[in-house]
C-alpha cells in the first residue's frame, strides 16, 4: 500500500470545496449504401462527436468525508494514484461504481501543492432470506494524490454499440462509443 501524503493528525483546519463533474464524450460513425430510383447506388457517411458535462459542489472541512452522487448510466471504474520516486503514478483501479451509484470523498491537505483524496464506494448486498431481509454492506476505496485546483479524472468507463439494418433499398451500419470521466477539483477556501 502506498504511503498517505497527508497525516491526518496535523491537517490544517480549513474548508475544501470539491467539485465533480462527469464529461461524456460520444464518437459515433454511421455508413449506408442506398439504392436510388436510376439503380445507381449511393453511399453516405456521417460521423458525430457530442460532449456534455454535469457539475456538483460540496464544501467540506479538511480530513471530513463528503457524499457525492453520480448520474450515469454506466458503471464507472475508479482510478487509483500515488507518488512514487516524486512523481505521480496513475493506474485503474479495482473499484467499480454501480450506475447511478455515487461515492464518499474524504479530502486530506497538509499544507502542499497535492490533496490526497480518498475515494470510498459503498454498495449494499442482499441475501437471499426472503424473510429476514438482511442486507450487509461492502465498502472499498481508491485513493488519489492531486494538485490542488485543477481538474483531475478519478473515474472512467467506456460503451461501445454497433447496429445495422437493411432493407430494400439499402443498408446502415451505425457503431459509436460512449466515454463518461469523472473528473474532481479540490480548492481551498
């Protein structure tokens, strides 16, 4: 396990906004052979990108953790960050958001230019007792090391679709892939 930047018995004692925002890129190509009324055919080609983003925000004093949700329809695969010989080593992670899930963000600063910022995901688990309806909880977590008040990607998950059809007077075939990052900014405030 990676050493904490942050020891949690001497933060400073500060509020930190976090900001979460979730950009969804969407890469989508589309081709077809159409036949015309001369018997001629014609080819058409459409490619499309589109982008969107959503925002939260939440202040939170330093070392506290924070509730934040997501709106996906995609679960979304955590990253997991630390330093290592002095720079900053990135990997995916083992943790995985259901979709429309959110998580637990608890911000710890020291002082520095880094925030380390843990990531706890928290999903329920039924049993299969009908009767008693027990459910326990599982909780894993990521933690990242991140440069105060820029946007970071913490999360990620990739779609890919492909369809076609055809008919009598031709046929499609549409492929895309949807990308959703979640990305955080810690600031001081």
């Amino acid at each position: 396990a990676p050493d904490s930047i942050a020891n949690p018995t001497t933060l400073p004692m500060r509020n930190l906004l976090i900001e979460v925002r979730q950009v969804q890129s969407d890469d989508s190509q589309r081709t077809g052979v159409e036949l015309g009324g001369s018997g001629r055919p014609g080819l058409q080609m459409n490619q499309s990108r589109n982008s969107g983003s959503a925002t939260q925000q939440a202040l939170v004093l330093n070392g506290r953790p924070v509730r934040l949700g997501l709106q996906t329809t995609t679960p979304i695969r955590l990253l997991q960050g630390f330093v290592r010989n002095g720079s900053m080593v990135t990997t995916v992670g083992t943790v995985l958001l259901e979709a429309g899930t959110g998580f637990s963000a608890t911000p710890r600063w020291d002082g520095g230019a880094l925030v380390e910022l843990e990531l706890s995901a928290q999903q329920a688990l039924r049993s299969g007792n009908a009767l008693t309806g027990a459910t326990a909880a599982s909780a894993t977590s990521s933690v990242l090391a991140l440069p105060l008040e820029e946007w970071t990607t913490v999360g990620e998950s990739e779609q890919s679709s492909q369809s076609s059809n055809s008919g009598l007077t031709g046929g499609q075939q549409q492929s895309g892939q949807v990308r959703t990052e979640v990305q955080v900014r810690v600031s001081l405030r």
